[in-house]
C-alpha cells in the first residue's frame, strides 16, 4: 500500500510538472513544433524514465539520479547560468541534436535525423554515431559536475519484448561508450530503456517512426556543484 501512494504521488508531481511546462512563458511564446519539442523532451526522456522505472516498466534508474528538486534562489541562478552555458556548448558542437533546457537540467534528443544512428535492429554505434558522442564527450569532461541519464527507444516494428531489449541494448551501448571508450566516470551514468513505449511521433509514418527511434540523454548538476553555487551565493 505505501508502494501505491509512492506510486501515486509520483505521477501526480510528473503531471504537475507537464502542465507546468505546457503553460510557462516560453512554451505560450513558442510554435506548435517548439511546444511539442520542449513539452515532449520534459515527459520522454525525464519525466518517463522516472515514472517508467517506477512502475516497473524496464530500466534501472533511481528518482534521485535524476531529479532532486528544482533549485530557487541565487542559488538556482547560478545553477542556470551554469546549465545555459553547457547547453548553448552542445548546441555550437552538435548543431543536428535537438537541445532543450528542462527546469535545471538539459535534455538532449538524438534520432535517425539529428546525430545517433543505428542499423536496423542493430545495437552497435556506428562511426557517423560516433563522431557526435565524441564531441558530447569533450563536453561532459569540459562541464564535470553534472550527472547524465541515456534512455533508448524504439518504433512499434516488432514485438514489444524484442524492442524493450532492442531499446535496452542501444541505451547501454551509448552509455558503455561514454564511460568504456571515453573513460567517463560511470558514476556519473544512469541508463534506462522503454522500447515502444513513449513514442513522440507517429509510428503509422516511416518519419514517424524515424523519430521515434531514439536515444535521448539528460544531463542534471550533481551535489557538488550545488554545493559550489551554494557557497558561491552565500548560501542565499
């Protein structure tokens, strides 16, 4: 019973947060693609992989890896500051990947279309996929004080169990890359995986479809440097 409030409580925050983002300034100011853009980053890659693993639909995140409150005060605008330079460092370096800024982390989506590929029902990163996870590398040891979450997805092509694992093997092989080839601190890292089940686009559409197969990675401050803007801002 204490599992189903748990449960409860942290679907109720997740929907707060979405309609939230859906009515904030810069949504209201934004397109429809752009509201689409940063309503979908917030509930694909965050806010689903939180609830996803905590209701037991695969990947092995924690809550707290990823979300631990938004910070407010200087202390949250030191934070931001910090955060809008990192991502505006991604956006220069990999102008195909589509970056948004969630609250006080940055999540970045890779589709057939935007910077990671991989072969038809294939897990293994291939050079064109490389050559972007090498420039995110430089970045994540350039800005070392955030934690990271890959989460992998697929289209509807297939079973649901063999794209749940499809989903999974993708999601780890960016993860293993960043941290087995680029000897990134594993520590850093958390890999989720939900197959078929949080599509952003249409899967009746072969563009839809494409979009659909995709690896989105968030990157949040860790302790440290909310500690850091803590003493910076005085403990204001």
């Amino acid at each position: 019973m204490r599992s189903f409030f748990k449960y409860i409580s942290i679907v109720s925050l997740a929907f707060t947060i979405v309609l939230a983002l859906g009515s904030c300034e810069a949504t209201k100011n934004a397109n429809n693609k752009q509201k689409g853009a940063v309503i979908g980053a917030a509930g694909g890659a965050v806010l689903g992989a939180i609830i996803g693993n905590n209701v037991g639909k695969g990947g092995n995140g924690e809550l707290g890896a990823v979300i631990g409150g938004v910070v407010g005060g200087t202390v949250g605008v030191i934070i931001g500051n910090k955060m809008d330079k990192q991502a505006q460092k991604i956006e220069e370096e990999i102008p195909g990947a589509v970056v948004e800024r969630v609250d006080d982390g940055i999540v970045i989506t890779f589709d057939e279309n935007s910077g990671v590929y991989f072969d038809t029902a294939k897990y293994n990163i291939n050079s064109a996929s490389k050559a972007n996870l090498d420039k995110l590398s430089g970045i994540l040891i350039e800005y070392p004080d955030t934690n990271v979450l890959v989460v992998g997805h697929t289209d509807s092509v297939g079973s649901d169990t063999s794209n749940m694992l499809l989903s999974e093997r993708r999601a780890k092989s960016v993860t293993s890359y960043f941290t087995e080839t680029k000897r990134l601190s594993a520590g850093r890292f958390t890999t989720n995986w939900y197959g078929e089940q949080t599509p952003v686009a249409d899967n009746t559409t072969a563009e839809g479809r494409a979009k659909n197969r995709r690896v989105n990675i968030a990157i949040v401050p860790n302790e440290k440097m909310k500690e850091d803007a803590k003493n910076e801002s005085g403990g204001n």
